[in-house]
C-alpha cells in the first residue's frame, strides 16, 4: 500500500470489455518530503475527486477493494481508502 494524491483522470475512447464502466485516475505518490515523483493508474470505485489524499493498494488487496476473496479480477492497483484530513471541532 502506498498514500497518495489524486491528480487526474485517464480516458480512453477504447475500453476492455472487462473495464467499462470502471474509473482509472492517476496517483502521485507521497514520499519523505513531499511527492517521489511516481505516478500510478489506479481503479477507483470510493468516487475520489481531484485533490484527495488516498491509500492505494495493490495485488491481492487491490482485487480484494472490488471482490472480497477474489482471484478471477485481473486488478494490479486500486483506491481502497480516501484520507479525509478535516480539522476535528
């Protein structure tokens, strides 16, 4: 797993039939200092927006995000959590 920021979505005019109507947005990945530079297409099914902060899980748990126990989705990189970072009043 690794935490992250949205900053974009991927679009595409041609889909696998597999991923219809599955979201694809990019994730800049935080390091020590800031952002590494590293860039991951991750599925998204939480609806993350521009901007939020997420935790992207990959193999098992990537595929677990979409169904629990699975081993039949072909998913290497997914959102499963979105960090909300409002202040507590």
């Amino acid at each position: 797993m690794i935490q992250g920021r949205v900053i974009g979505e991927v679009w595409a005019t041609k889909k696998l039939a597999h991923l219809k109507n599955q979201k694809l947005v990019l994730v800049a990945q935080r390091g020590e200092n800031g952002f590494s530079g590293r860039v991951i297409v991750a599925m998204d099914r939480l609806d993350a927006k521009n901007g939020d902060e997420v935790v992207v899980s990959f193999g098992s748990g990537a595929r677990n995000v979409f169904v629990p126990g699975s081993r039949t989705i072909l998913v290497d990189a997914a959102i499963s959590q979105i960090i909300d970072r409002r202040p507590v009043i």
